[in-house]
C-alpha cells in the first residue's frame, strides 16, 4: 500500500504538495497558493526524500520547491520548459518580495541549489529513481512541459494528472493517457469538476469579434493574461484572425515565450507560435508603453488575475474609456482583483477604489479539464481508487460524487491527512 500525505491542494486550489511513502518517499509538487496581500504555502515536509517531481511550472505547483532545499539534496525531477520556466517565476518571486519587503522562504542559493540537483526529463522515458521505484512523464496538454506522472512503486501503480487537458488547444495536443498502461490510484485535479468549458473554436470566434469590435470604435483592448500559457495562446490566436490593429506585449510572458520557442518539441504548432510572436510589438520601457496607448490598439500583458503586474501601467487611462475592454481569460480566485473587477465592476487603482467605466468581459480559454474530460480520463485509466484534489471544496464534493456515481471509490483529502490507497 502506497501512503500519501496531503501538504496543499486539499479541497482547495493552490499549493499543491502531495508525499507518496511505499518505504520510497517521493514529493510530487511543491507549490504556493497567492491570495490578496498573502501568499499560503504547503505543509512542510519532515522527512528525507528519495524524490521530488514536479508536474508543470505554475506557482501553484512549482512556487515553493527551492525553500525545500533549504534542507534536502534530493533529485528533483521535471520536463525541460518547467525548469526553464520555474527559474523564472523563482527569481520574480524573489524580484516581488524585495519590492514589497517579504519573505520569499528561499534566496538566490536555493535556487542554485534546485537547479543543481533537477534532472531534466523528458516525456515518454522510464527513469528509475530508486532501486524499487520508477516514473514515466507524458504529455499532459496544459502549458508547454507539463506533465502526467505515473509511478510504479513496489505492489502498486499511482498516476499524478498535475493539471490536464484531454482536448487539444491551440498550442498543445491532448493529454497523453493513452500512453499509461496501468492505475491502481489516480490522484486528479479537480478544478472544473463540476461544469463544461464552452467550445473552444467558438471561445476564439467571439473573443476575436469583441477585440476587434474595440478596435473599430477607437479603444484599447485590454488583455490581462497568465505569463504562462495564456498570453502566448492569445497572440497566436490575435494572429491567426488577423487584428486589424498593433498588438503589444507587457511583461513576465515575454520571458516565457522564449522558453516556448526554445523547446518546439514540446507545442503542437511551434511554427505558428514563432510567426505569431513575431509580429507583436515587444514593450520594453515605459516610453513604448505610452505609444501603445497613442492609437487603438491590442495589448497583452500582465498579470491573469489582476494581482499586480504590467496591466496597472495601463489601467489610469483605460479604465474610463468607454470605447476600450478590459478582457479577461482566465480562472480568477476568489477575492483577486480580477473576480472582483467581474463581480462588481470595481477595482483599485493607484490605492483609489475606482468604478471601470470601460467594457469588461470574460471568455474561458481554460487548460484545465472540463468535467466530462476529468471523467474521461477515469474511464481510461479505470483506476481501484481516484483522490480528488486541486478543487474548491464544493467542487471537489460534487465530483467526488459523480466519481462514485460511476463505480469507483473516491477520496476527497484533509489537509496533514493521511490516507493508504
């Protein structure tokens, strides 16, 4: 029987940090959970590990594993991009907290360090990490790099989704279940485990309409969107349908653009990406941020959910413009500006609550799996047990439910529980 601990992502989304012990103690994420004014970390870990894995690069799952190497030397295992990517986000954290007079929980040294003992693996190869244990990645169709783990441990196989998408997007093919022969228990995000996202070809027609629409009455497109992932998504997509107007990009994005383009093996259309972000006005100064704002224009930029970033440089000439959006993308928290921005219209502007006069929309281009993908990838795997974690918990409940409904047991975690599966 295989132990698993649940340091984070229980009944909740963020910090993701989930220890496996089948005698083996293998860590699979390490993540952060960044609310308004405050940033939730997982639960420590107070063992030495044979392992730590890590799913994809997104704080929630990446977030805290240098402050791990405060006291551990394991390897860590992750795809390529995630560590290009990881070392990014690291080093903002760190760039974030000296602004803002924080603690990080770890400095440049941890990151060195998490750099020295990560071994970089790709998807489809069999890496033995002890002598009784075993791991294989596979596409999980998320963000470039993002992986499904699945584990062999001595008496017992446990597959780990990360975070998922079993339908192709723009950028990515679908998640890769096809390639896991075996699942005793399958630890699954749940974030969506209680509705459908809309269609995704349909998703892009109306978004594009209403950018451009912005762009014939003389506004500015305003495009807060998560550094990873979706602001490269966006720009592909902007090229595609051939905005009349100049698109910009603000922010962190650009960095990680570069790392998608340095790993096309990982991207469905890699070609299409580098085209697209080639015709995009990169802002590296505020001079150009000032231009961009000189004609109707698109602007990419952020942060996703509006908690500080790139898309505040804009926001005081925006923000009353009744000719210009402020279109949203993404899933937003909880009490983030961004969920606050659609449900009440407001939103806090140079320290002033201030009313957005401007067009606000939402469109959900989601990388997370839909319900029906979720239960999908059950019927696939035909696991004995499914853990149902990375969801609120009504969400959790609700799936939790409909994995029962389906035959399967179905656990739904605490925080510092443990449970045998």
């Amino acid at each position: 029987m295989v132990k698993i601990t649940f340091k984070g992502a229980s009944q909740e989304v963020g910090r993701s940090a989930f220890l496996l012990d089948d005698g083996d103690k293998v860590l699979l994420d390490y993540g952060v959970k960044l609310t308004p004014g405050d940033t939730e970390y997982p639960l420590p870990v107070k063992t030495n590990l044979n392992a730590a894995i890590i799913s994809h690069a997104h704080l929630d799952h990446s977030g805290n594993l240098p402050h791990l190497f405060q006291e551990t030397s394991c390897l860590v295992y992750m795809t390529p991009p995630t560590l290009g990517i990881a070392r990014i986000l690291w080093f903002d954290t760190l760039k974030i907290a000296g602004l803002e007079g924080m603690d990080a929980k770890f400095a440049k040294d941890e990151i060195a360090k998490t750099e020295k003992f990560t071994f970089p693996l790709p998807y489809e190869k069999t890496m033995d990490i002890t002598e009784n244990t075993s791991m294989v990645f596979h596409d999980a169709g998320h963000i470039v790099g993002s992986a499904l783990t699945e584990l062999r441990f001595r008496r017992s196989s446990v597959v780990y989704t990360g975070d998922f998408r079993y339908t192709e997007t723009r950028l990515h093919n679908a998640a890769n279940f096809e390639g896991i022969n075996d699942c005793d228990c399958l630890i699954t995000e749940s974030t969506y485990g209680d509705r459908e996202h809309s269609d995704r070809k349909e998703t892009e027609k109306l978004f594009v309409e209403s950018v451009q629409e912005t762009i014939d009455r003389g506004g500015h497109a305003l495009l807060p969107s998560f550094a990873v992932g979706r602001s490269q998504e966006l720009i592909d997509i902007l090229n595609e349908y051939d905005i009349s107007a100049p698109i910009y990009y603000d922010g962190m994005g650009q960095s990680v653009a570069k790392i998608y383009l340095e790993n096309p093996s990982y991207l469905k259309n890699p070609k299409f990406l580098k085209k697209a972000l080639s015709k995009v006005n990169f802002i590296r100064n505020p001079k150009q941020r000032k231009h961009a704002l000189k004609e109707p224009s698109v602007i990419v930029c952020t942060s996703g959910m509006m908690q500080g970033g790139s898309v505040y440089a804009y926001l005081p000439q925006i923000y009353h413009d009744k000719a210009s959006k402020i279109i949203l993308s993404g899933y937003q928290v909880a009490e983030t500006p961004g969920r606050g921005l659609l449900e009440t219209g407001k939103l806090t502007i140079e320290g002033f609550m201030v009313d957005v006069t401007a067009g606000i929309e939402h469109f959900d281009f989601s990388a997370h799996a839909g319900r029906e993908e979720l239960f999908r990838a059950i019927g696939k795997l035909n696991p004995e047990k499914v853990v149902c974690v990375h969801g609120d918990a009504e969400t959790t409940r609700k799936f939790a439910e409909g994995v029962r409904a389906e035959g399967y047991e179905a656990i739904i975690p605490e925080l510092g529980k443990t449970v045998e599966v």
